[in-house]
C-alpha cells in the first residue's frame, strides 16, 4: 500500500516539519520517514498548511541521456551512452510545489526536464543491483531546470544546472509504487511536450542505484533523478510546467523574471 510523506510548514509557521497524508489531514512525524520515526498526535488540515520539497538530500544526482527517444531527438541514436551519465545539482536548487522558478539573467535559454525522483531509504554503498530496490524509500517528481545555452558554452554542467529555484521536487513522497513502468510527462501551460514511460529508461532504477553506489555512498534522504524523455524546450517568465507523474502527483511551478 502506497503513503504520502510530505514536509510543510504548519499554520503557525516556524521550521518545516515531516509527515504523512491521512485523508484530509497531515499527521506530524518527529523525524524524516525514512528514519522510522515515532508518529505524533498532531494532525493539520491540508488546507492549513504548506508544502515545501519533501527532502532535504546531501546531494542530488542526476542522470543525463537515459530515455532512447531524447538521446535521438536531441544526439543521434547512435550516441546512447554506455554507461549511465552522472552529474550532481547542488541542494540549494531545490524548492518545493508552487514556489517560482527564477530564469536566470544569465542565459537566454531555461528549459523543463520532467523526471522521476528516486529518494533513497537507508545507507546505500558498492549495493548489488539484485539489491538495490531494498534501497529506495518512495518516489517523487523532479524538474531538472536547465540553462541550455549556458551547458552548451560551459562544456560542463554545474552552472547550466545548479542555479537557485533549478531544482523543484514535490509535492510529496509515495512509497509503494510500481515504477517499472509509469508515465512521465512535461506539461507547459497546459499542454503535454513530454511522455515517457520508466520502462523506455536506457539504464533502469536497480542499476542505477548500483551504479552510483559504487562510485560514491548514497545516504538516506538523497535524490536520484532518473532522467528525462524527449520533449524538453524553454520556458519564459509567466508559464507554469507541471511535471505529472503515474501513481507519484503533480508537481506545478511557474516561471518568474530575476
């Protein structure tokens, strides 16, 4: 059975807090879910409080090139990598559903990536892929905001992909889904540019998670970005994209001017 675990702000404000949706309400947790923490009498109405992005990792990896369609709309068929493409996005990137996207003055081109965010569970290092899903916590719903023109320039990705408000996540995280084979799709002002489905991942979640274990140690709470399907273009100040995602939700931003 799937849950939603969501960090917010409650009516009264002050730091964020982790829980988990039951009905029409948030019941409060004393520490992040994956830490198994005891489960509290105070519950919110949803509508009385704020949803911020539902982590907090120690890094956020990414993985570029991994759906076959976007390697040929935006390479050549032929380019599809051999190994997975890492690159990381800096934990001040992030924000949370219906905080703004800030287009950076210092590019002409910011583009929407939709992706499936992977939120890992426990300690994850040198995992076997066989092992690997014992790994993962739940799943959430990632924009991987892009400075085309600057990734282009630069040769490397860190500037293209690491400036503030480049990195929504939300709104919540599900546990229990199926990811196999679900729907990701891009949406800008209303109109779907991107679906993919998981199984069209050119390296899937369990070799992923192995993957990247062996390269560097994945502590609980770190965010995984699975890549995106075809279809990504840019965005101006005044749209709004939502990355909708099967059995995970929507995650909804708008585009601001700096």
């Amino acid at each position: 059975m799937s849950q939603h675990y969501v960090r917010f702000i409650p009516p009264e404000g002050g730091p964020a807090l982790y829980g988990f949706i039951d009905e029409n309400q948030v019941v409060k947790l004393e520490a992040a879910p994956w830490e198994n923490p005891t489960k509290t009498d105070q519950r919110f109405k949803l509508s009385e409080v704020k949803f911020v992005a539902p982590v907090e990792p120690s890094k956020i990896v990414c993985i570029g090139l991994n759906y076959h369609a976007h390697v040929a709309a935006s390479y050549s068929a032929e380019e599809a990598p051999e190994r997975p493409l890492l690159f990381l996005k800096p934990s001040s990137s992030i924000i949370g559903p219906d905080d703004a996207i800030v287009h950076t003055d210092q590019a002409e081109r910011v583009d929407y990536e939709a992706e499936l965010g992977v939120v890992i569970g426990k300690t994850a290092r040198a995992v076997a892929i066989e092992e690997a899903i014992d790994y993962i916590f739940g799943f959430t719903a990632v924009n991987d905001v892009t400075a085309r023109d600057l990734q282009k320039v630069d040769g490397q990705w860190s500037r293209a992909k690491g400036f503030d408000t480049f990195c929504p996540v939300g709104p919540w995280i599900v546990s229990g889904v199926d990811w196999a084979d679900i729907l990701v799709e891009g949406i800008l002002n209303g109109k779907v540019m991107q679906s993919g489905r998981t199984s069209q991942m050119i390296f899937n979640i369990p070799f992923l998670i192995s993957y990247i274990s062996s390269i560097m140690t994945l502590n609980p709470g770190d965010l995984i970005s699975t890549g995106t399907p075809a279809g990504i273009a840019p965005m101006k100040p005044g749209d709004t994209i939502e990355v909708k995602i099967e059995q995970v939700g929507t995650l909804k931003n708008r585009v601001v001017a700096p």
